[in-house]
C-alpha cells in the first residue's frame, strides 16, 4: 500500500512508504520540514512536537500513523 499526500497547488504528490515504513502504529510523527525525514515519534502530538523542537525542527510536518487495515480516504 502507498502512502501518498497530493499538493493541489502545486499538482504534486509525495510519497511517504518508504519513510514510514518502519513508523510505529498509533503514534504520532514529526517529519522535517522537507518532508523527507522522521524526526521525532511519540504518543502525544505535543510530546512529539516538542521533540522535534528539540532536535532542532522548528516547523515539522505532524500526521499520525493509523493502525493496521485502517481505511483511509
């Protein structure tokens, strides 16, 4: 399965499997700014904000990993 985010602006998309591959399920992801890169993980969205904060990403891309067989539209 892909993991895909389109840009309507620009008419792009991206493709997250390769990046979230190894994500764990259920909590929450902090990616760079770029969007190529896990920088933090954590249950809480604030935890993992604060994390990526830490780690020097001052605007990350936030999403949550849903579980396994979830149905996204």
């Amino acid at each position: 399965m892909q993991i895909c985010r389109m840009d309507r602006e620009n008419m792009t998309t991206t493709d997250f499997t390769t990046i979230l591959k190894d994500a764990p399920v259920g909590q929450w992801i902090a990616l760079s700014s770029a969007e190529d890169r896990i920088v933090a993980t954590a249950v809480s969205l604030s935890d993992a904000m604060e994390l990526a904060r830490q780690r020097g990403e001052e605007q990350p891309v936030m999403m949550k990993v849903p579980p396994h067989g979830a149905l996204i539209l």
